[in-house]
C-alpha cells in the first residue's frame, strides 16, 4: 500500500494553475523530496494532501483512506513551513501538548534525550516559546514531531532557519528515522539536502511535475554530476499544453 497518492490533482487560485493534473505515488519507507522554486506550489501541494486547503479536482489517498476523512492522518506528522506555536506556552509544554494530541505518551527520557540529539538548551524549554529564536522554535517542531513515532513524517521546509550544525543533527536523526521504517515526505528549495537524503524526487514547475524520480537519474538524464544544473536544465523544458 502507498503511503500516499495523488490521481490528477488540480488547484488554481483565481486564473493561476498551481496544481495541474498531479499524479504521485509515495512509498512506504521512502524518503520524497519535493523541490521547486518559491511560489511553485510546494506548500500547497502539501497542505492539499493534508486536507487544509480545498482541491478542485482529482483525489488524494493517505493510507489507503480519501484524505477528506480525519482518519487518513492518524499516523502521520506534519510541520509547516511556517511554523508558530503558542506563545503563551514553554517549550517543554509545546511539546508535550503536540504529544498528548497524537495520542503519544510524554516520556520525559524520551524528549530530554531529543533535546540533546538537536541541541536544544533544556533551560530555554522552560521559558515561553516567544523568546526563542527562529532556529530555536524550528528545533522544537521538529523535536515534537520526530517524537510523535508516526509512520509518516510531512516535513515543509524542515530546514529553514536552521545553523549548519543543527542541519547535520537534524539530518541524522532522519537517517535513524529511516533505519526504523519511517517515511518521510519533505519540500525543499535546497538541493543538497535533497541529494542527501532522498530516495526519490518530484520536480515541480508552472503547476506541473517535470521529473520523479532518483536525484542520480536526474543527473544522468542531463549528463551532468551537479543537481542543480540538471534541476536547470529540467525546469527550462517546454511543457506540452
């Protein structure tokens, strides 16, 4: 079964085609990256398959389930691209709210050991989420949803905002994730981290997906060893009416 799939999926705003025709499948296990530049319609790709904004046309399965039903995102985690938690609330509370909604115990090993895996200060969790920096509220979005154990991680531009050191951490944990049988579907605009981590990719352009496939076919096709100047040269195609 498919973790997630999407049969001729289309949404506009106003005139624009943001999503035109989309056909993908995402496999269990996989890591997906979603890569297009900004205003492609990454985020609203995503916010579709999660049912928060309405579609024009197609259809979304998660789980085998019509995504329109709550059911279908029970064991899935999502973080937006941007994210903004209460705050009112300290970061160590954040955390164990995002968990008791997931129906996920608040293991206080658990969370002081994600603390410590992305550096995240333990004094600065006691404090209200409005002091922290942007890097800082990123750590904890990504604490709380890689401690929800989700079989599916929906990641919008997991890495923003992130220093180079907290982009190595994150990543690695990722890489744990998978070794357990976590799936990941993720959107970034940096292609390294695509290249790094994904099994597969969909290049979204003008409303329409260019290329899925691996970032090494990719390159292949545009005989050249740098994903950025396939990417290009993928995005420069004409696309058929």
């Amino acid at each position: 079964m498919n973790m997630i799939e999407c049969k001729n999926l289309c949404k506009s705003y106003a005139s624009k085609k943001v999503l035109d025709g989309i056909n993908l499948s995402i496999n269990q296990g996989e890591f997906f990256g979603l890569v297009g530049m900004n205003g492609s319609g990454k985020s609203t790709m995503i916010k579709a398959m999660l049912d928060l904004v309405a579609i024009d046309g197609g259809e979304i399965e998660i789980f085998g389930e019509t995504h329109r039903q709550v059911s279908s995102r029970k064991n899935l985690a999502y973080l937006p691209d941007r994210f903004s938690p209460p705050p009112h609330l300290k970061g160590k509370d954040f955390i164990c709210y995002m968990l008791e909604l997931q129906g996920v115990q608040c293991d206080e090993t658990a969370i002081n050991n994600m603390l410590e895996v992305l550096e995240l200060d333990k004094i600065a969790m006691q404090s209200s989420v409005s002091n922290l920096s942007k890097g800082m509220t990123q750590k904890l979005g990504l604490a709380a949803c890689l401690l929800s154990d989700k079989k599916l991680l929906m990641l919008d531009e997991p890495m923003s905002g992130l220093d180079p050191k907290a982009r190595v951490l994150f990543k690695k944990e990722l890489q744990n994730k998978k070794r357990q049988g976590a799936s990941v579907f993720f959107s970034s605009h940096v292609l390294a981290d695509v290249d790094e981590l994904a099994d597969r990719i969909a290049v979204l352009h003008n409303g329409k997906l260019m290329y899925v496939g691996s970032t090494e076919e990719l390159k292949e096709k545009y005989k050249t060893d740098e994903l950025e100047d396939a990417y290009m040269q993928c995005i420069d195609q004409v696309i058929p009416a």
